[in-house]
C-alpha cells in the first residue's frame, strides 16, 4: 500500500515492530522462517503466562 501511493517512508516504520516482533518469536525458541502450523501449539500457548 505504501508504495502504490509512494509513500516510501511508510515502509520504514513498519521496520521497527517487524524488528520487534522477530525478536519476541525467536525469544521463544521459534523459527521465524517455518512453512507449518501445528494446531497443538495453541495449547502450548495458552498456557504460558503472560
């Protein structure tokens, strides 16, 4: 969206929670780059604290 109105300083703030988000995931012990979803995950999340 941001470069169909070349708003290309859009793109970079989006850099920062991406960033942030990577983060948190790998904090986690998970692989940003998976292809699957393992619906027993949704268990495993549930319960960790928050």
């Amino acid at each position: 969206m941001h470069r169909l109105e070349n708003n290309e300083g859009g793109i970079s703030e989006l850099r920062k929670p991406m960033q942030s988000l990577l983060v948190k995931i790998e904090e986690l012990g998970l692989d940003p780059e998976q292809t699957r979803f393992d619906p027993a995950w949704i268990d495993a999340v549930k319960q960790l604290k928050p």
